[in-house]
C-alpha cells in the first residue's frame, strides 16, 4: 500500500495544535501553539477564553503544518482529531475545522480518542514498539492503567477514584505559590528539596485503581499548620515530599498490574510522563525486573497533535471512517467498561 499522509488536530484543553504524520510514525511537522501564559493569570484553564484563542489559532497552526511539512491539502490522505475527552467548547473547534476539512477536500474523517493518542505517541521514535504492553497514562484529566492489547484494543486495568494526578500537582503547586501549570514546577523544584522530610500519606486503594485527593489534602493541612504555628514553609521540600508520595503510588501499581497480566513492555503517556522521577523511578524498577520501558520526548507527552497523527493511523488502517455528524464529547471514554 502507498503511503497514508494524515493531517492530525488536537484542541481539547489549552493547545492548538496540527501536525503532518506518515504511516502513523513519521512526524513531518508538529506544530503547537499553547495557552499557557494566557491562562497562567487565571491560576488555570479558562474554558471559554481557551475556545476563543482556539478560534483565532487553528487555521494559521493548520497552516504552518502543511508548510513545515511541505505538502499541500492534496497531498494528505485524511484529516484526523481529538474529539473527546476535554473541554467542550475547545474540542469542537478542532471537530468543526477537521469536519469543514474532510467535506471540502472530500477526504476521510477520523475521531481520535485523546488518551489513545497519547498511548500512541509511544510509537513515533521508537518504530519496533508495539502492543500488547501495559501503559500508564497520567495526564491532567487521567490517571489509567490500559493493558493496550492491540493498537485500537484497549482494557482498563486501574484507574482513580478522585482527582487525576496531574490535577493533584497543579493544586498542590498552586497552594505553595508556584503558579499554573503546576507539574512541570514542582518536577523542577523538588530535586532542591528533601523528598523524605515530610510524610504524606498514601492512599489505601484496592487492586489497581488510585486516589490522590487525600494526599493532596494532607499537603494543604501541612500547610495550613505550618501557618497557624507560624512555621516556615520549604517549598522545595513540600514539592520534593508530595512528588515522591504520588510516583510511589504510581510506581507500586504499575508493578502489581504488569506482573498479574504477565507482560514485559510498559508505556508511559499524557502530561506527567514527562516528569523526571517518575521516569527514572519506573527505569529502575524496570531493569530490576527485566522490562522494556518506552516513554515519549517531552514535547510528545503533553497535549500535540502529532499523538493524535500516531493514533489517527492505526484507525485509519482498521477501516474507522466518521461521518459529518461527528461531534466533541467531553467525557468520552477509551473502552465501553471506562466508566
Ligand atoms: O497530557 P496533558 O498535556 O494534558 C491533559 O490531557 O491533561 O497533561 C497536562 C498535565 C498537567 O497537569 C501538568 O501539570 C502535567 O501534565 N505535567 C507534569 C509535567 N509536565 C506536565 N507533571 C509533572 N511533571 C512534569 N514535568
Ligand atoms: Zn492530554
């Protein structure tokens, strides 16, 4: 078979993003236009100033694909987008552009889940990588452990009960003053700080499922004790202590699911991937045990299209066409037992 050239679109938080993928692997152009100072004032994402700046971005982020990738509209195959989970407002640009693409261009359209988006960005530079393998997915809205069976064949093995863990971060780094987005802070600051001068506790869940609301409490009573007596407040070491208590939770599950399902691969995906101790904590852990770890390059663990590029293929080759009445659904799962 020729080639599949996609032109991939992500919108579903505070990224406009395109990219130019070939066969699913080859990233020609990954274009990303983020949000993040004009939200950085607002403590967070606001949705509905997210889907305006979304407005004025898509077409000129859409452009600069194509040109990066030197192709043209006629050169592409299929456009594929995020259409769920996220923002609404935010994903039905992305949906309203993709959809106005296809009918124009008369190419196929394809509906590409976020998450299996981020599990896909695993197999852009590493071109051997391929299921089954266990991925841990930890992003701002998800916190999943998927045993991705086959490309588009996904079952879920765990997942939280509360807050995600990116969530967890970006609060806990808002209330020690380190502003929006809180992960990529508190991944900086921590190495400064001593990671055992403060025990936060760690949830108690059963089997493989995670909850970090309560570790995240517990840091917003430490600090409103340190307060009340008037005690000083380490930054470094309430960042350095609350990161080690999440990725240890993080890192146990892991562990237990890979060893009951009995698999040597794992992945890592979404936004928190991208954090340095849980990458080289699941490393070692790893090598102890003799498993292949694959995580993406920074700029491919949080929101870029090109995941979505990645993902888009695999639908592409297994037949999946979506029609104009395609819509953005917020909460759209991976699996029909993700509730
Ligand atoms: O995957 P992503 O870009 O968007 C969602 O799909 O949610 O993930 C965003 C999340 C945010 O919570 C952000 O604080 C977190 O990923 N994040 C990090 C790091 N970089 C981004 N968390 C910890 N360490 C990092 N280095
Ligand atoms: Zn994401």
């Amino acid at each position: 078979m020729d080639q599949v050239i996609i032109l991939a679109i992500e919108s579903s938080c505070d990224e406009t993003a395109a990219s130019v993928v070939v066969d699913g692997r080859e990233v020609l152009s990954n274009v990303i236009s983020s949000q993040i100072d004009l939200h950085k004032k607002f403590g967070g994402v606001v949705p509905e100033v997210a889907s305006r700046k979304h407005i004025e971005k898509i077409d000129l982020v859409i452009d600069e694909a194509l040109e990066e990738a030197g192709v043209t509209f006629s050169d592409i195959d299929a456009i594929a987008v995020t259409y769920g989970p996220g923002l609404v407002g935010a994903l039905l640009v992305g949906v309203a552009k993709a959809k106005a693409l296809a009918f124009a261009l008369n190419k196929p359209l394809i509906g590409v889940h976020h998450i299996e988006g981020h599990i896909a960005a695993n197999y852009i530079e590493n071109k051997e990588f391929k299921p089954p393998f266990l991925c841990m997915v930890v992003s701002g809205g998800h916190t999943h452990l998927v045993h991705v069976k086959d490309y588009n064949r996904f079952e879920i093995i765990g997942k939280t009960l509360d807050d995600a863990i990116g969530e967890a971060f970006d609060k806990v780094a808002r209330a020690i003053g380190l502003g929006y987005p809180g992960g990529p802070k508190i991944d900086k600051l921590a190495p400064l700080g001593n990671e055992d001068s403060i025990k936060f506790p760690r949830a108690k869940v059963s089997g493989y499922d995670f909850s970090f609301s309560g570790v995240k409490s517990a840091v917003l009573n430490y600090l409103n004790k340190c307060e009340m007596k008037k005690e000083p407040i380490i930054q470094e070491d309430v960042a350095a202590s609350f990161q080690k208590a999440v990725v240890e939770a993080v890192v146990e599950k892991t562990f237990l699911a890979i060893e009951k399902l009995g698999l040597n691969k794992l992945a890592l995906a979404g936004g928190v991937a991208a954090n340095t101790k849980l990458r080289s904590r699941m490393q070692e852990e790893c090598d102890k045990k003799n498993i292949i770890l694959q995580y993406p390059s920074m700029v491919l663990c949080t929101d870029n299209a090109a995941m979505i590029g990645a993902a888009g293929y695999n639908e592409y080759i297994s037949g999946v066409r979506h029609g104009m009445d395609l819509n953005a659904i917020p909460n759209l799962k991976l699996t029909d037992k993700d509730i």
